[in-house]
C-alpha cells in the first residue's frame, strides 16, 4: 500500500468516489513494485473532456510520468493507471503479466 497519495482536482469539485478509485489502482500497481508516492491530477480541460496525469515515484528510483484525457473520468484513470502499469514493468513483462492484470482485473 502507498502511504502517499495526492489526488488534485482542477476546475473540478472534490470527489471521493474518485479518490477511492486512484487508491484502488495504486493498490493494484504496489502488486509488481512498491510504491513510494503517487500524485495524480485531475483537470476539466474542455466542456466534457477530462485530463488525467500521473505520476509514481516506485522504491526503485525510476519515476514514471503518464498522462490521458476522456470524457469519463473513471475511463480516464483506468487508462492512466494502465499506462503506468505497461512502462513500471515493460513491454516484455506485460505480456508475461498474469491475464487478470493484462486486463485490469
């Protein structure tokens, strides 16, 4: 489990169905490596359209920095996450990764 996590919302109202959302998939992340922080944001960029960015700072010292946009915002951090989860353990390992994970499960 990550002991930091930081959930910015940008022009947009605090959600905490949202933030369980980001704790959830960084849980799923501290499966593969060990994560030391995360900070996401959140940010209305057009009428519908959401930006999501991520970034992790894992125990192995390689920060990785992704960042997606949609109109769910739910989507959007699933998209984000999966991003994040192919770049921590490479093209290779991914397509090693058990089904479940390949999926998102």
């Amino acid at each position: 489990m990550c002991p930091d996590i930081d959930v910015k919302f940008v022009r947009l109202p605090r959600d905490p169905s949202v933030e369980a959302s980001v704790q959830r998939w960084v849980d799923r992340i501290g499966w593969n490596t060990e994560v030391d922080r995360a900070v996401v944001s959140i940010e209305r960029t057009g009428w519908r359209r959401l930006s999501v960015s991520l970034k992790l700072y894992p125990a192995t010292g390689k920060t990785v920095l992704t960042t997606t946009s949609h109109t769910d915002i739910y989507v959007a951090v699933a998209d984000v996450f999966r991003e994040a989860r192919k770049k921590l353990l490479g093209g290779v390992a991914a397509a090693q990764a058990p089904a479940s994970l390949a999926l998102g499960l």
